[in-house]
C-alpha cells in the first residue's frame, strides 16, 4: 500500500483513475479513444457542459458566474487577470503570502500599478497578515487562498466592498465558503480538480471589458465565454478528468462534506505534531492550512532518516518545498484518512526510537 502526499500534481480518485482510463481505451463505448475524438463532437462537447454544470452545482454559484476551462496552468492567470482587469494608469491590490502570491505580483507590475497591502516575507511566510487596509480605488484585490509552498491558509473572506480575485489552485472545492464573494477565481486543476493541464476560471461577466488595452483572443476571457472555453482545441483529456473528478465530489456529498474529512484529517496531522517536540510545525497555529501542513525537524541527520523511513513505508511526496525545508505533508481531497493515519503512526513511532 502507497500513500501519496505530493503537492501538484497529487492524488486523485482510485474510482476517477478507473474511468479516465477506460476512457483512453473506449470512451463511451464509442469503439474511440478519448484521446482520438474531436472536441467539437457532441460526445466532448457534453463533457464540457457536465464539467461546467458540476462546477456550478458545487460552487453553488449564482447566474452571472461564468465557468472557463483554459489552457497555461495557474501561471498564466498571473498575467491573464491583470491583463484583462487592471489598466495601465490604474491600481490593483495584492497579499503577499508566499511564492505563489509573489509571481502574481511580478506579473501585475508589467501591466498596471500594484500595492502590495501586507506581506509576511518578514518571517518567512509563515503568516497571513491581518489588519491591514486596501486602497478603496483599487480596480481589484489578489490573494492566494492557500499558500501550496508554505501551508498557511486564509480562513475568512477579506471584508471589503472592492472586487476579490483569488488563486485557490490549492484549495478549491475544499471548504465550503461562499464563492460568488469573488469577482474571478482561478485554479491550476492539478491539486483538487483534475489532471494536471488546465485551469477553471471562475469569473462576472460585469467586471470584463473595461481595460482601455487591446487583447489578443486568446488572452480575452469574454472571447473564451463567447465560445464556450472552445476558442481553440482545449485539453480535452484533462477537462475529461475534472468531469470525473467533480462527479465523484457530488457523489460523495460535495464541498460540505469534504470539508468535514479534510477537517479532520488536518486536526489527526496538526495534533500529531503539536504532541511530538521532534517535529516543529511553521507556519502560526490560526493560519495552518488544512491542505498542505508544513514542519521542519531540528536535526538534519534525523531529517533524512525520517524521509528515508517515509520512502520505506510507501510514503511519496513528504519532503518539504525546497525554499522551506523540512516536510509538506499534502492532504487534498482526494486522500483518504487512512493515509493520515499512515503518516501519524509513523511519526509517532519515529520519535519514539529517536525522541
Ligand atoms: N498558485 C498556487 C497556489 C500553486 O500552488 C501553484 C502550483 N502549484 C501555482 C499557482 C502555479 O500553477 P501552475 O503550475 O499550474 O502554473
């Protein structure tokens, strides 16, 4: 038996690996590979529309949200969104909370004036900022829900009344909130949607259309609404795994109840590690990330044998970032909480032979 805590891309469904590859062999007992159809087939284009709908469904979403499938990984939304929502003489606002939030930032600076509202790189990201103000003339306001990198978590939704965009590559469908809060959100698929590939953009109509640049077509969300995220070929396969991916969450019971198993399966981790002085969580208590938990070790030769003991044991993706160090134990949802149970032995047993 392995588990598997990588970052991204990571675990998915036993059940959505089954279909997806029946899929490659005979795709709706067509006789025809998934891979081998076009996409403007009747037989992808109901994907699609099941791929959007679920989206919807789970999100709950009300009737001026468009879903997109797009192409570029969440990389590409950096500059997408400014390109499509922040004017050149204009200004947007940013939370700085970590690598990812950073790129964002370097992205938006070549298209228009960027504040940075708070930052915790004074301790090595291991904090989200609070109190802090954002400018009310601000065309937008970033921030990235979970921080992948450096496991902390923004818990709340921002206060304010200037329109939120936010990159929950890490932790969409996760928590149940209340997402027609944001004017734009964006996620690379590859942690809790699908296969690695493609991005869902979520985003209002009325906040399109209102920078004075000109778009090239593909860069232009409103052309990709236009066509129904078939501007061009889309990643057909990697949209077909988000479809399976966000079936099983219905079926499962949707974002309520996986955020009970995600919120469990965070508390066995985090009081494992609270209750063993050999491991150090890093980032602050009230902004741990329920998806990625982060801890360092005081010793770097038992460092390596705690990874040596991992690898052992089945046990991928449990060595930290390498700007943090130490450990990331990834826990998105598709991972069951046996394998939390898996990884919390161990340690248990672990600093027992060596605490
Ligand atoms: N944002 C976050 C929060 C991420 O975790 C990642 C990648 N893991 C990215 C952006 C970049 O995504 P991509 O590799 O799809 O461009």
């Amino acid at each position: 038996m392995v588990h598997n805590f990588n970052a991204g891309p990571s675990i998915l469904p036993k059940e959505v690996f089954q279909e997806a590859s029946e899929a490659i062999l005979n795709f709706n007992n067509m006789g025809l590979s998934i891979l081998e159809i076009g996409h403007r087939t009747d037989a992808f284009q109901s994907v699609m529309d099941e791929a959007q709908s679920l989206t919807r469904e789970l999100m709950n979403l009300n009737a001026g949200k468009e879903v997109l499938f797009l192409h570029g990984g969440a990389s590409t939304q950096f500059f997408q969104v400014p390109m499509n929502l922040l004017d050149e003489k204009s200004g947007a606002a940013y939370l700085d909370c970590g690598v990812w939030g950073t790129k964002a930032i370097k992205e938006a600076k070549l298209y228009g004036n960027v504040e940075v509202v708070a930052s915790s790189k004074d301790r090595n990201y291991s904090y989200i900022p609070k109190g802090y103000s954002i400018p009310d003339k601000a065309s937008y306001f970033h921030y990235t829900t979970n921080n992948t990198v450096e496991g902390s978590q923004m818990h709340a939704i921002p206060e304010t009344d200037i329109p939120l965009v936010a990159d929950m590559s890490s932790d969409i469908l996760s928590t149940d909130m209340d997402f027609n809060r944001f004017a734009l959100i964006y996620a690379g698929a590859q942690k809790n949607i699908g296969a690695a590939g493609v991005n869902v953009v979520i985003t209002d109509q009325e906040i399109l259309g209102k920078v004075s640049r000109k778009l090239p077509a593909m860069m232009d969300y409103r052309e990709h609404i236009k066509n129904g995220s078939m501007l061009n070929t889309p990643p057909v396969f990697a949209v077909y795994v988000c479809m399976l991916t966000l079936r099983w969450l219905k079926k499962i019971g949707g974002v309520k109840a996986i955020q009970k198993l995600n919120e469990k399966k965070a508390a066995l981790l985090y009081d494992t590690l609270d209750q063993l002085p050999l491991f150090t969580p890093t980032v602050a208590k009230e902004d741990r990330s329920l998806m990625n938990a982060v801890f360092t070790m005081a010793d770097a030769d038992l460092e390596k044998a705690f990874l040596a003991t991992c690898k052992a044991n089945g046990m991928y993706g449990v060595k930290g970032h390498r700007s943090v160090g130490g450990f990331r134990i990834s826990m998105y949802n598709a991972l069951p909480y046996e394998s939390v149970e898996a990884v919390t032995d161990l340690m248990k047993d672990f600093a027992n032979k060596n605490g």
